[in-house]
C-alpha cells in the first residue's frame, strides 16, 4: 500500500485483501463513537458488549488508507465470539503525521466503551503505532503483523517510498533524530505487556528483518509465517489469516 511495488506473493496478497468481501464480512458496525471532531476522529465497534480486541490497520500512514479494509477481519472475529474495536485516526494528507498520529490512536483508546483491558493489533504502520500504544492503561497486550517496528530503520531503507520522512514531517537532522526518539518503537522502553510479533518470510514491503531486531532488542515473541506475504495475515480466507484470527481469539479470551 504506496510502498514498494507489489511483486509476485504480495501483489495476490493484496488482490485477496482488497477483494470485494461476502456481505456477511461487511456488516456495519454495531455501533461507532466520536473522539474527537475531525471526520477520521471515531472508532467502529464490531459486536456486542465491550470490545476484547482493537485493530489499527495499515497504509504507511497515508490518508489514501483507512479502516476499512479490516472490516472483514473485525467481522471474522465477531464470528468468533470476539467484539472488536476498528479505530480510526488522522494520516498524512488528512490533518496526520506525527505526533497527531499518535495521539488519536491514544484518545481512541481512552474513547472505548467500558473498562476491559484489550489486545492491541497492528498491521504494518499499525504495527508502529501499536507498539508506540502499549503503555496505554487499556492494553494488556500487542500484536504487530508485519510492523513497521523500527522507524529508524525504516528510513534508512525509504520504506513506503518516503512513507517515514513524511510521517515525522519532513525533518531531517537533529529535528528527525528528536522525532525518532519520539516515535520510534524501537527507541523506546521495553514495552509493559506481552509482545507478539508476526512476519511473514516473503514480505516485500516491510522486512522481517525489523521484527527479528525488536524482538532480540525487546524480549518479544516471534512468530515468522514461512512463505507468507505483507498481506496474507489480514485476509480471513487465507491460512495465515485464519491461523491469525485464532491467535487474537485465544488472546482475547486469555
């Protein structure tokens, strides 16, 4: 998603993400609340009850991205038992970039219905921000799939095709350095609940590379799915999609 191009694996990956889904995948929310008054300031709450798991999707942080394309998965796990919060938050070229990035994906979480603590989940630059999130007082524990988990490597690799420099604003220098710092999963403190990452070995868009440095560096979990893409852990469909949707079932119920 306005990374590197998608080649072989990730690119039928994709096709089957953005496929249209059956209508039972794309049922509305249940219900959707407001943190703010900016239109991306909501999160959408699938299935009864307080939501166990909270879905951060992807995009590079980019504006052309939303939470969309997770439905089907939040629909998946309501299927499971599971109720689900999908929130949304500013991006680049809609008011985002840091640090209003992440300070919606806070405000989302304190906006949630009740007092359950919830599983965390993010995919790829949701991954960045779920890690970045996991001192939050509402999580008990992370999962990043294919995260962007270190953004200081991210840079020097230009991931996202500029996706890093413009999320910290275009900063270079000492001002990106003090961005990093900010912002960086990787610079921060070990994180206070249970980490586990999940990277496919065959992803062209963000190396699994940046998950095996985190979790040596952060006592993380590692899951690497051998074969597997960007894309494939976010399609229900898919094996490794449905191998993920009973991991955040177990972790909701635990």
């Amino acid at each position: 998603m306005s990374g590197a191009p998608e080649r072989g694996r990730d690119a039928a990956e994709l096709a089957a993400l953005l496929a249209p889904p059956e209508p039972s995948a794309v049922a509305a929310p249940e219900r959707t609340v407001r943190y703010g008054g900016h239109p991306a300031q909501l999160v959408d709450l699938h299935g009864p009850g307080e939501p166990a798991v909270a879905l951060l999707h992807g995009g590079f942080w980019r504006e052309a991205f939303d939470r969309r394309h997770l439905a089907p998965c939040a629909r998946a796990l309501v299927a499971r038992g599971v109720s689900v919060a999908l929130p949304e938050y500013r991006r680049v070229g809609g008011g985002g970039g840091w640090p209003a990035t992440g300070r919606d994906v806070r405000a989302g979480l304190d906006a949630l219905p009740g007092e359950r603590s919830v599983v965390l989940v993010g995919h790829s630059a949701g991954g960045q921000l779920a890690l970045w999130a996991a001192d939050h007082p509402r999580v008990r524990a992370v999962f990043g799939v294919a995260a962007v988990s270190d953004l200081g490597r991210a840079l020097a690799l230009d991931l996202g095709r500029g996706a890093v420099r413009a999320l910290l604003g275009g900063a270079s220098g000492p001002a990106v350095e003090a961005a990093l710092d900010a912002a960086d999963p990787a610079r921060r403190p070990r994180p206070p609940v249970p980490v586990t990452l999940v990277h496919g070995t065959a992803d062209g868009q963000v190396p699994a590379d940046l998950s095996r440095r985190f979790a040596a560096r952060h006592g993380a979990r590692l899951e690497s799915l051998p074969g597997v893409g960007h894309y494939a852990p976010l399609v229900p469909g898919l094996p490794a999609g449905a191998w993920l949707l009973d991991r955040l079932a177990e972790a909701a119920a635990g």
